[in-house]
C-alpha cells in the first residue's frame, strides 16, 4: 500500500498543507507550524524515495488503477527521486528562514499556503509521466508565483509582476500548441509512449522538429536561456529575498528539467540539429550572464545574472546528451539549487541588516559578521567550481564530455564562466566584509538566527554535497541515463504490455 502511494506523497502533502493554511484563516503562527512540520515530512518522504528508487528500480503509479497510456501515470525514476529530495529541502530551509524575514503582513495573506502550492506544481512537473499533466503542474506553481511575486504590493513588484505574469502566459500557450500537435502525430500523452511511438514513426518529421523549436522557446523562456532571458533579473530581483530564492534555486530548473526530459524522449529524429541549437544557446546564456555578473554592483543582481550562467553551463551537459555530459549537468543541476538558495539566503541576511543591496554601499561587516562572512566566502568558492566543493565535479564531466565530442568552443567559455563567477561573488565578498568600514551604527538591532541557521546549514549541506560526490556517483549515474538512454525511461510500458 505504501508504495501505490509513495509518488504522490511529494504532490498530495504540500497541496494538503496548503488547504489547511487556508482553512485556519489568516493565523502566521499556525501557517508556520504546518508548513515547518510538513516540510521535514516531506524531506523524509524525498529521501526515502531515493532510497527506494536506487534499490528497486523506477516505480510508478497508476492514477485510478488505469494502465499506461491510457491513464495518468506518476512516475519516479532517479532524476525525479533526487529533484524532489533537494526541492524539499530548499522549500524547508527558505521556509524557515521566511519566519524572520518576510514580514506578518505577507504571512497574514498565505506567503506559506502560497509556497506549497508552488511546491505542489514543481514537485508534480518532476514526477509525471504525462506530458500534459507536466503543463497542468507547470500551471500551478507558476499561478502561485503570480500571488507571490506581487505580494505585498510594493511599487517595484507590481510592473515587473505583470511582466512576470504576462510572459509566463504567452509561453504557456505556445506549450499548448506543441503539446496538440504531438498528440495529433502520436495519439497519446503518456511521454514513455510517446517516445516508443516517435522512435518508430515513419512519416514526415519536419513537424516533428518545428514543434522540438516551440518546446525549446516555451521552455527556454522558463529556463531563462538566451535570447528569451531579458524579463527575468528586474523581475526575479522585485520580490522579497524568500521568493527570490524560491525562483532562482527552482523555477529555473524546472525548464532545465523540461528541457532535458522532452528532448531527450521526443526530438530523437534530428538529434544533430537540435542539440546544435541548444548547445549554441547554453553558450550564448553562459556569455550573456558573465556579462551581467560583471555589470553590476547589486548584489541581487550579481547572483541572479549567476543562476543565467549555470543555466548555460547545465544545458551544455545535457545539449551533448553522452553519459558524462547528463552526468555532469545532473551534479550541476543540483549543486546549483543548493547554492543559490543558499546565497539568496546569505545576501538576504546582509540586506535584512543593513538595509541595503549595493554591495558598494558596505564594508567591513566581517568584524561585527565573522561567521556571515566565512560562511558567504565557502558558497562562494564553491558556486565557482573551487575543487573539492561542489561546482566543480559537474563541470568536470561537462568540460570532459565537450573535449570528447570535440566542442572546443563550449568547453572554454564553461571553465572561462568559473572565473567570471569567481571574480563577481569574491567582489561582492570584498566590497561587503573587508571594504572601508561602513558606519555601524546603520545596522538594524534584529533578530536573526532562524534566518542564519537556515543560510548555514544550506551552505553546509552543498559542501557535504561536494564531499560526497564519489558516494553519490552511483544515484547520478542511475539518473543521467534516463537522458542519454531513453529507452530505460519507456521500459516500464513493456512490462505493462
């Protein structure tokens, strides 16, 4: 019985917890309880899948006890297992560190109801087996998002909310499109059928590839791939810090995973034609967040034009689709959710009590800050890729998947992007703890161990990540094959047949 059940559970739960929220009415403590105690549920459940999944094999779950394709499928395999394990624990930490930092009013008015019902979507996007049901659960974390980054209402928020929201629904309806005509072509919407359908279809497949374009613009305008990237630092940068960090450690990695995972299954015909294109766009992505992070002094801004750059470097991983390259874009992946969220959190601390975000501004915070300070300095040795942590390890196997294939080009910009990430966060560390002192007397006397405690224990955990990645090639290789082999995605469709 626990197994029929245990796919749902990263779905079922956050939705749970978020109709409780409302139930209770407009109670922040209440709010706070549930969604703490659901989110170390939540956590439990996520690692014991992984557990599962590396023992067992991929498991699904049939909706309603109607089999593929004709059902609705919820299925975990091992990229699915570990996504939802470190969106889990993201969601708890950015949480927890809300408590402090995002304000009773926003509370009053389901900051936390909101941040499940994202939760609902984006574990849901991770875990079906539907294509459409992926664009339902698209759908759900993305109408959360339109609550979230205008709550509060403040002056910044409302025109790059609407912008926000504005994008989100044009790209929605392209998805739309794509996702008619793949029907039309395959008669299904289960995506393991649909990729033993394309493997064998025999008809014209310009079509085919006209609508891998349409997916590619849909998801690369989520993602925040280049040229489609331009609405989302101003608009990623309007929120609070706790949603900031929820969209930049997230949202942008449910495009990836969009991505990898459809063109992996469906967009196989032409395998040489859009691998080129992805592949050129993660290298222009790369160049154009370089480009940003050296531009600004803002450090919102500095960190969100760092989550453009690992964009590109993970697309270039999985734009070559090899073993090492899936394998190295699915440590990057993850190493990068972890350590954004845990700068967000960091520079969110800092803003909280200094009351300012151009690092220019600050200075000598390391004497009244030693621990913030180390600490911000270990993220960010390790969002550069400083070996032993854990940036390093993905690139490895991407700049070693791009020297086998022979793309030079990729290969150079990703290991000369380490040095720009390099310089721009060491620059914002510089300026922030060891520039001129800033007058002291400016920092608010606030409360802010809840908010410390979540941004450290962040940090710690990618540098456990890190340390680990030898004990943890096992899972990573079980995931990246469900990219560069797609038939093991589809196989469970045999056993059904």
């Amino acid at each position: 019985m626990l197994t029929n059940i245990l796919p749902l559970i990263p779905i079922m739960l956050p939705f749970f917890m978020a109709v409780i929220m409302l139930l209770v009415g407009k109670r922040p403590v209440k709010h706070r309880a549930i969604a703490a105690i659901g989110g170390l549920i939540l956590i439990i459940v996520s690692a014991y899948q992984v557990f599962f999944v590396y023992q067992n094999g991929m498991y699904v779950t049939y909706i309603g006890g109607w089999e593929p394709p004709f059902g609705i499928t919820v299925v975990i395999d091992m990229v699915a297992a570990i996504l939802v394990l470190t969106t889990s624990i993201i969601v708890f930490f950015i949480t927890v560190f809300s408590f402090q930092s995002i304000g009773e009013p926003r509370e009053k008015y389901y900051f936390y109801a909101m941040v499940m019902v994202m939760l609902t979507g984006i574990n849901g996007a991770f875990l079906t087996g539907d294509i459409f049901n992926m664009f339902v659960f698209f759908e759900v974390f993305l109408l959360s998002s339109y609550i979230l980054i205008t709550l509060g209402g403040e002056k910044l928020q409302l025109p790059e909310g609407f912008k926000y929201v504005l994008i989100n629904l044009v790209s929605s309806n392209f998805f739309v499109l794509g996702l008619a005509y793949l029907y039309s072509v395959t008669g299904t919407l289960n995506m393991a059928d649909m990729q033993m359908k394309i493997a064998s279809y025999e008809g014209d497949t310009t079509g085919l590839t006209i609508v891998a374009i349409v997916f590619l613009l849909v998801f690369a305008t989520k993602a925040g791939m280049f040229p489609l990237y331009s609405w989302l630092p101003n608009s990623y940068a309007a929120p609070p810090v706790p949603i900031l960090a929820l969209f930049g450690a997230l949202l942008t990695k449910v495009g990836i995973y969009a991505i990898a995972r459809t063109f992996s299954l469906f967009f196989v015909d032409n395998v040489e034609f859009t691998s080129t294109i992805i592949l050129v766009l993660a290298v222009l992505t790369i160049i154009s967040g370089c480009i940003g992070a050296l531009a600004y002094l803002d450090m919102k801004k500095v960190i969100i034009y760092n989550i453009i750059i690992a964009v590109g470097v993970i697309l270039v991983g999985f734009a070559i689709m090899d073993a090492a390259g899936s394998i190295g874009a699915m440590y990057y992946l993850i190493h990068d959710m972890l350590i954004k969220a845990a700068l967000f959190l960091l520079i969110g601390v800092i803003i909280f009590r200094t009351g300012e975000t151009n690092s220019e501004r600050l200075g000598g915070l390391i004497k009244v800050h030693p621990v913030l300070g180390w600490t911000f300095f270990i993220a960010g040795l390790s969002l550069a890729g400083v070996p032993p942590l854990s940036g390093f390890y993905g690139k490895l196997f991407i700049v070693e998947s791009a020297l086998d294939n022979q793309m030079f080009i990729a290969a150079i910009v990703v290991l000369l992007s380490s040095l720009v990430v390099l310089y721009s966060i060491m620059r914002v560390f510089m300026n922030v703890f060891w520039g001129e002192d800033m007058d002291f007397d400016r920092l608010k006397d606030v409360k802010m161990d809840k908010m410390m405690f979540s941004a450290i224990s962040l940090v710690v955990i990618a540098v456990v990540f890190g340390l680990s990645a030898d004990f943890l090639y096992p899972l990573f290789e079980m995931a990246a094959q469900s990219f560069y082999d797609p038939a093991s995605y589809s196989s469970y469709l045999l056993e059904v047949q």
